[in-house]
C-alpha cells in the first residue's frame, strides 16, 4: 500500500484505467467476474474500483443484453463451416437441395420469421461462374412480382457462404404433387391455378431454367 | 483480409464487407428514430451502406484513411443521418444539430434505449430490477457531457475496442481508457445522486 500510494498520480491513474479496461472486455465477454476477488487482489485500486464496479458491471450487464449475447457476433468472423446460423440466420432444416444449392427452412433472427433460405454450396463459390449464376437468380426473381412467384427477401453473404432468403411456403414439392396426380386432367388448386404455379420454393424459378 | 480484398480476390472482399454486418446493425438498431422504426429496419440500412461501401472499397483500400470498420461505421451512420433528414423534414434542424456529434446518439434515442434494454431482459424475476437499473442508467447517460457520453456509447454499447475508439477520437489508447474510467466516474455519482434523491 505503502509503494502504491508513492506512485505518481499519473502512473496510478494508467494502471487504474487499464485494470478497469481489461474488466470491461471480461464482462462484455460475458466473463462472470469474482468482484472480491478482483478487490483483494488489486488493493490500491480496492477504493476506486468498490465505487464503480456496480456501474461498470450494471452498463456490461445492458449492453450485452442487446449486443453481446447474440451469438451472431461470434459466429461470423471465424471460417467455421455452416454450423446452424449464417448471418441474420438460424438454419432450422433442410428442406431440399438441386444443382444450384441448399434450401433450408429458416428463422430470420431480427425479424422473428419463418424463411426459405437457399445457399451455395461452398465450393460452388470458388468458380466464379455459379456464384454469378446464383446472383443472377437471386435479382431476376427479386424483381417480379407476381403471386404465383416466391418472393425473395434479401441476399448476403456469411463467411463466404453466399445465400438469399425467400418467403417460406408451406406445401407439397412438385415431386410429390407429380407422384399423387391421378390420371386425368390436371387437378386445380383452391386458387384455380394448375400445379403449374410454383407449390413450393425449391421450385421456385429454376423450373423456368 | 485487407490486403487479399485489395489484390482482387473476391470472396475476401465478401467476407470483409459482410464479418461486420451485426456490429453495423447494432449500431442502427442503438439510433433509429423510433418515429421511423416501423417503417424502415436497421439491416436495410446497413445493406444499403455494404452496398455503398462495395462500391468505394477500392478508393478505400487504396488510401485506407481509417481503420476499416470505422470507414464501414462512417458511411453507414451517414446513411443514417440522410435516412432521418429524409423523413423528418420538420426537424431538420435537430438533425443538424445532431449531426456534429460524434457519437449520434439523440436523447431520444437515449430514453428510448432503457425501454429496450428492459424489453430483452431475461426472467421475468430480473424484470424489475433491470428496469429499476436501466431508467436510472438512461437518465445519467441524459445528463452526462457529450464527451462522457461518447465514451460510454462506444466502448459499452457499441462495443467498440480500445483501438478503435482510440482512432475515432485520434488519442492515444491510453488516454481512451483514462476517459473511460472518467466517465464512468462521473455516471458513478449521478446513479449515486439519484439513489439519494
């Protein structure tokens, strides 16, 4: 206490700041901290430090409430493979798959809903030409707007798994449509549409090529 | 990253542009005029600043003014800021009035912020105590200096490294962190005087 207190003010007042600094980092971490711990063992620091850690501890507390505990934040800077979110995106299942990649049923974490999210797969990314096709794909049907077409939400990019979410429809695959139909003329849906209109969004515009 | 980014490679330059995509939503999410936020969500405005940034990435990494999440942070609270003056015409005074500051926070969006942070508490056990603490916690914030305030904004909320807030505020890291313990002296007694009152 002695040497602590013949310190400069200045040089105190550094290690105080960086003591309060790496505490800072081990809340938002979501570290949970023994404060008597840390007093005894700092105890030139104990006075200041009694004071502010409620208001230091209270500020961690909230902010990780809004920004720390989405796992999100951890997830997207590492090169994981797809290990159930993807951005803005929790990966429920799969709800089927083709040539230009996965379709997963999905939660939309911000907005609390249900999407198709359809993805590439990964070493589809590494030429290219099927990323551009995959792009493509994703801004043609953005742009029409059309009841009997799947509605597409937004395209991203999460460690370099490329995906756009559509509107999730619930229904039949056109395959299983095609293996019910009885013989004879083609049977309506509740709209009067024929089974030609997309039942489902796997179908969704690779049935146009 | 940077460097691959700038030499051409493609999915390096997705991946920067998109590893920062929650921390920019976030940063919206803090100050979105709550007039505005059933019209527009935060994850189109960052689209739209990712999209901006895309666009000058070269210019960028051709100079690299800033570190590059605070270069992202720049425009996508710019787009922010056009977003706001775009639709409140009537207080286009108060946004430029906001605009000088550095951190670009409102008061309202700052009374607004308790309500939410009580709104994701967890259990309805800890409801009361965090709504308690959070009215308390807001109204220092309101009454703190701006540049105590701009302190505790990004190392808490926005959760901004050291390092970056360092090169926001173009002081030493060092110093940030001496302003840091500053400022939450300071909130320190103003939760303490309300306590009293």
């Amino acid at each position: 206490m002695n040497t602590s207190l013949a310190a400069p003010r200045s040089a105190l007042d550094a290690a105080f700041a960086d003591l309060v600094e790496e505490l800072t980092a081990r809340f938002h971490a979501g570290e949970v901290i023994d404060t008597d711990e840390i007093l005894r063992n700092h105890p030139e620091h104990a006075e200041r430090l009694r004071d502010l850690l409620p208001a230091l501890k209270l500020l961690a507390d909230l902010s990780t409430s809004t920004v720390g505990s989405n796992p999100i934040n951890r997830v997207t800077t590492n090169d994981e493979p797809l290990a159930g979110l993807l951005g803005d995106f929790r990966l429920i299942r799969e709800v089927g798959r083709g040539g230009m990649g996965i379709v997963y049923e999905a939660e939309q974490i911000s907005l609390n809903r249900r999407v198709a999210l359809k993805v590439l797969p990964f070493a589809a990314t590494m030429d290219p030409r099927p990323l551009q096709r995959f792009r493509n794909e994703a801004q043609a049907a953005a742009c029409l707007h059309h009841p009997n077409i799947v509605p597409v939400h937004g395209v991203g990019c999460d460690r370099g798994m490329h995906y756009y979410a559509m509107q999730l429809i619930e229904g039949q695959t056109l395959a299983e449509v095609i293996k019910n139909l009885t013989p004879g003329p083609l049977p309506e849906t509740g709209r009067g549409r024929t089974i030609f209109s997309p039942p489902h969004p796997l179908r969704g515009e690779r049935g146009w090529g | 990253m940077l460097d691959r980014a700038a030499a051409g490679d493609a999915s390096a330059r997705a991946r920067l542009l998109s590893r920062h995509r929650q921390k920019l939503r976030n940063l919206i999410a803090l100050r979105l005029d709550p007039r505005l936020a059933a019209r527009f969500d935060p994850s189109d405005v960052v689209q739209e600043s990712l999209a901006e940034a895309d666009r000058r990435l070269a210019v960028y990494l051709n100079e690299r003014p800033m570190p590059f999440y605070l270069w992202l942070r720049e425009l996508t609270l710019q787009r922010l800021i056009d977003l706001h003056r775009r639709h409140m015409r009537t207080q286009k005074r108060t946004v430029r009035r906001e605009e000088a500051r550095l951190s670009y926070l409102s008061d309202d969006s700052i009374r607004q912020l308790g309500d939410r942070l009580i709104d994701q508490a967890s259990g309805p056990s800890r409801r009361l105590e965090n709504k308690l603490a959070a009215r308390r916690l807001h109204q220092a914030l309101a009454e703190l200096s701006e540049r105590d305030r701009d302190v505790i904004v990004l190392r808490h909320l926005e959760q901004l490294s050291v390092k970056e807030i360092a090169a926001l505020l173009e002081i030493s890291p060092g110093a940030v962190k001496v302003r840091h313990v500053r400022a939450l002296e300071r909130l320190r007694r103003l939760i303490g005087e309300e306590d009293r009152s």
